[in-house]
C-alpha cells in the first residue's frame, strides 16, 4: 500500500460515526415500545440487581444501566439517554475532525454496549455484534488526540498501519465465513444454485426493487449465486495482496456486492458498515489526495504478469468448478457446481489454514512498516524512541486481536478450530463477554422455499366474525402494500416478527408479551406498528395467523405486489383473562410494579425531546439528522 493512509483512515472513522449515529438513531424511536415499563420486553427486568451495589453488578455484567437507579432514572430513561448522548457524540464526530480520537469512539463503543446487554431479543443480531467489534478497533484505529484545541496532524503514526490492518482483517472474516458457510450448511437451494429463486421474497423487508429482481430469469439467478460465491469467498484474499490493482478489483467487488444488497433489500445499517470495512483497502493515493507511484520497468511487467495471472486463474476455476456454459440454443448461461461435499470441506479446511498463514504475513508486513517507517523518519532521536515504543506497543495489541480471532475463524472448520493452541481459546473466552471478536454468517440457509411465513394478528370482539388484521409498519400484510424502504433504519420488531414466522408462539415468548400488550391498547408498542384497528378500546380476541406469502409475477394482470395463502394456525384466540397470558406475565416479572423514577430537569428534558420527535418515524429521524450533517461536511 501507499505511504499514508491518514486520509483514508479519515474517511473511516467518519464512516462509523455516521454508523454510530444510525444505530442510535433506529433504536432511540423504539425504546419505548420494545424496552419501556410497559413494553414488550421492560429493560428493568433485566437489571435486578438482588441487593447488591450498582459496582459489584458492573463487574459481572457490565453496562451503564446498573447505575441509573442511584439517579432516580428509570430503565427506559437510561437507554434514551444514552441513545441522546451516543448521537450527539456520533454528530459531533461527524463534524470536527478534532473529535475523531480514540477517546470519542471508546465512548461511542461502550455506549452501544451498554444497552446490548439489555436489549434482549431485539438487540441480539449479527450486525449488532459487528459494529461493537468494528467499533473496537476503531478505538485502535484512531489517534489518541487528547489536546482538542490543536489542529490534527495530517500525517500518520508510525502504527495506524497495523491498527488499520486489523480492520481489514475482521472484513475478511466477515466474507469468507459469510461465503462458505452457505454450502458448509448444505442446504439444497445454495447447493442448487437456486437460492435467489426465493431470497428477494422470503428475505425479511424486501425493497420496491426486489420485486423486479425476482422476475429475472432462472439461468440469471443462478449465475448470480455463482458471482455471489466468487465474491465472498476466493475475493477476500485479495485483501492482503501486495499488488494495488488486486486490491481495489477486491474493493470494487465487494461495493458492487454491498450496493446490490442495498438496493433490494433493507438491512439496516449492516452493509454500510461493511462498506466502511472496506475502506481499509485503500490508501490515500487511491483516493486520489497522493500522486500515485507509477511502476516502471521489471517492477511494472512483474505487476501486470501477477494480476493476469490472478484473474485467469479466477475466471477458470469458477468457469470449471461451477460448470459454465453458454447455451447457445436458448441464448442463456448454464450454471451447476461440479464438486462434492468432500470436495468443498476439504477445500474449507485448507483455506482456512492458509487463510491464517497469509493474515499472519501480511501482519508481519504490516509490523516491519511500521518499524522501518519509525526509524527512518527524519525526527529527533527521541521522537523516533517513542514512536518505536508505540509500533511495540501496538503490535503486542495487533497479536493478541488477531490471535482472539482465530477461534471465530476457524469455526468453519472443527479440525482447525481444534488445533488452535488452548492459549489462544482461553484468550478468546477471558473476552467473549465484550463482544470483541464473533464469527459470522448471514443466509447459511435460504428459508421461505415453499412460501415466505409471515405471522398476521389479528382482533375482534367476536370469536366467530369480525376479525381484522393490525398492519405492521414494514414488514408484508397488506398483499397489494409496496415493499417499504426503510434503511439505515432498523424496525427491530418487524424484523423478529421475521423470525417469529420460523418457529411457533411457544418458541418465542417475547410473542405473548406483544399480544398482551395489543389486548391493552398500549400506546408505547401501538407507536411501533403502522393501523390499529381498535383505536377506542382494545379488541376482545386475539388471534395470529401464519400464511405463506409470494411476490407477484410479472405475467399476473394484478396490481398487487404480493399473493398469499394461509397455512396454519400460530395462535389460538386468547383474551387478557386467559391462562396462558396470566402465566406469562408471572413467570416474566411484568407483574411487579416498577420504581418510581424522579423527575428532575433531565427527565422533563428527555420527556420533551420524545414528544417533540415521537411522531418521526425511524427513517424520518435519521435523515433529518444525517442529511444536515453531510451537507455541512460537503460544502466545508
């Protein structure tokens, strides 16, 4: 890579500040439906402390809501506040490069901590755990500029090289295992090459422009879950080569890739946040702030020898192993994988051992720059002590990060998982509680192939007729409703009502919560979906319907997006009086009364921020906030 990086490490950390920022943003509008007193999942009933001080609880389970008691706050309070003051940091991040220190995202990071250990079901996901491992190394990534006052320096430590290249290492975490484990999990349409027959569908909010997708041809969508492999998987190498052309064919592929997703698919703020990862793979020549080097000579035939090389071998195993073919009768491409389930772990078991060689490598690479940039530099001899003392500092870091991953990446694999020194498993789990590494894997299953399952609820005052549907905000009912577009945004209840439809009522409890709620008209949670039907006074009955739902085909003279048929059954009509909700609210605590909080200033203060933003919709609030912010930044 090129000599600096400062402006592309830069352009990072904006990135995640602009993450931060939608992340708090999309939970802030939800608290008080999903985790307040009357919510369907109360975050005081995961913060009893049992008599003991907020500071022992802390040093069991850290987080930042074990001392909001001691101010008279309550539990909903204190995530809003920390969702306020994790924007305002984020916002002013965003504008004043000053801030943009390891200090700022610290904070940012165990702001985000803190209400995931008490956000439950609703807050468990693959992206959550991503950015509180992304936002770790940015606190690595970032300069310790403790002096506000003084302009930043426009040049790099000796050690953002190594702090930065951990980032691109947990980006190739994240692809290759995202890859693999698709066919590792065996499932018949990736093995198929058929699982985008049914991923635009059966996906959790599809977007307007996934409908379109879904009537593209059979011979395309196949062919597209072979670029999809050859993108997560023999790409993320390219990572580390040492040819620049390499890296930004792997860069530009992997935007492709996360823009692609974008568009016909609404999945928060996660594939922006990949797209930030990948910024690691730039430096500030291919962002055009350096006058970039040009090879001459052997070095330049060397380059250019590489790369064909490198994109021959690329396109003829993918044309071999995935059988590709143009049939020239019908004009299409045929597709169909020609390897076995020997072929592919085994293929997975030395991938992975050679992927730890080459980050081992390519991190050693990255050490002896940073160690040859420290003593070559041109400052006094001290300077050039300190900044030695620091590249040590920060490589013992970088092993010990690297070394912590290893088990997340090697699960994949159970021979190489095994084979890890114990040393490096004990590391692993001293931390598993601060999320600092994960293994990933999103899709390993294509679910919905007879049908997406969607839950629908419905009230009535009538056990024979009567019924009617309550229409959630984004997630399909309505058959002739458009697909919404709701991203970065999260509606964290749409999604596991998603999951919801995977499994049965007695799977997911949060379940029972949310009719409870809806038999007592809650305000909170009816903020979270989009018509309740019973505006005067809560329904009698409720009952939950699973149906199978499909897009619409082209061919169809219908102006609906969605067909649908009802499959079964997935909740018996219940009222408030019945067993099964009595038993609920029991076992789960609902029934104790909470503490009264005080109502100080910061309350009344946070009481008149939620009514002057309650009627925002989460999108609404984000690009309210965000659109300004960009605009500053472009014009200054």
């Amino acid at each position: 890579m090129g000599d600096s990086i400062f402006l592309t490490r830069n352009l990072f950390l904006w990135c995640m500040s602009a993450i931060y920022l939608f992340a708090f943003s999309s939970l802030y509008v939800q608290i008080p439906g999903l985790y307040g007193d009357n919510g369907i999942l109360p975050a005081r009933l995961m913060l009893d402390r049992g008599g003991q001080t907020a500071a022992k609880k802390f040093q069991d389970y850290p987080t930042l809501m074990w001392f909001m008691e001691d101010y008279g706050w309550s539990a909903s309070e204190g995530m809003e506040l920390i969702c306020i003051l994790g924007i305002a940091l984020s916002l002013i991040c965003q504008l004043s490069q000053r801030m943009r220190d390891g200090v700022s995202y610290a904070v940012l990071w165990f702001l985000y901590f803190s209400v995931y250990q008490v956000g439950q079901k609703f807050l468990w996901y693959q992206w959550d755990i991503l950015l509180l491992e992304a936002g770790f190394l940015t606190i690595l990534a970032a300069p310790l500029q403790l002096i506000k006052w003084k302009d930043p320096k426009r040049v790099d430590s000796s050690h953002h090289g190594i702090t930065f290249w951990l980032v691109r290492w947990l980006l190739f975490r994240l692809m290759y295992a995202s890859g693999v484990v698709k066919l590792s999990s065996q499932c018949p349409t990736w093995w198929g090459l058929t699982a985008l027959n049914y991923h635009y569908e059966s996906q959790c909010i599809s977007t307007p422009l996934a409908w379109y997708a879904h009537q593209l041809p059979e011979w395309f969508q196949r062919l597209s879950v072979v670029a999809t492999y050859v993108i997560e998987i023999p790409i993320p190498f390219l990572f580390f080569a040492p040819v620049r052309n390499l890296r930004l064919f792997a860069f530009w592929s992997q935007i492709f890739f996360q823009v692609l997703i974008i568009l016909t698919g609404n999945y928060n703020f996660f594939n922006l946040l990949t797209m930030a990862l990948c910024t690691s793979l730039l430096d500030d020549e291919d962002l055009g702030y350096q006058v970039r080097t040009r090879l001459q000579g052997l070095p330049k035939i060397l380059t250019r020898l590489l790369s064909t090389l490198v994109y021959g071998l690329l396109a003829y195993w993918t044309v071999r192993y995935f059988s590709i073919g143009i049939n020239w009768e019908t004009g299409t491409v045929d597709s169909a994988i020609a390897f076995s389930d020997a072929d592919h772990f085994q293929f997975v078991h030395d991938s992975v051992i050679f992927g730890m060689w080459v980050g081992s490598l390519s991190l050693a690479a990255a050490v002896i720059t940073a160690v040859w940039r420290s003593l070559a530099s041109s400052t006094a001899i001290l300077n050039k002590i300190w900044d030695l003392v620091k590249v040590i500092f920060f490589t013992l870091v970088a092993v010990y990060m690297f070394c912590i991953s290893l088990p997340s990446l090697t699960v994949v694999d159970r021979g190489a998982y095994h084979n890890l020194a114990p040393i490096i498993h004990d590391w692993q789990a001293r931390t598993d509680y601060l999320q600092l590494t994960n293994s990933y894997g999103l899709f390993r299953r294509m679910t919905g192939v007879g049908g997406r399952p969607e839950v629908v609820i419905e009230g009535s005052n009538n056990l024979t007729s009567g019924w009617t549907p309550y229409e959630f905000l984004y997630k399909p009912g309505n058959p002739s409703a458009a697909p919404a577009v709701v991203a970065p945004h999260q509606p964290r209840l749409d999604w596991q009502m998603w999951f919801a439809a995977l499994g049965t009522a007695k799977d997911n409890p949060w379940f029972i919560s949310l009719i409870n709620r809806l038999l007592n008209n809650q305000p909170e949670v009816l903020q979270l979906i989009d018509k309740n039907p019973f505006p005067e006074s809560p329904p009698k009955f409720i009952r939950a319907k699973l149906y199978h739902y499909h897009f619409t085909s082209i061919s169809q003279n219908t102006s609906d997006w969605w067909t649908r048929r009802e499959a079964a059954m997935y909740l018996n009509p219940v009222t408030k009086e019945m067993e099964v909700i009595k038993t609920f609210i029991k076992k789960s605590g609902m029934q104790t009364k909470p503490k009264p909080a005080s109502n100080g200033l910061l309350q009344r203060l946070l009481s008149f921020l939620r009514d002057y933003v309650g009627s925002l919709t989460g999108p609404a609030l984000i690009y309210s906030i965000f659109i300004p912010v960009l605009l500053i930044n472009f014009f200054s």
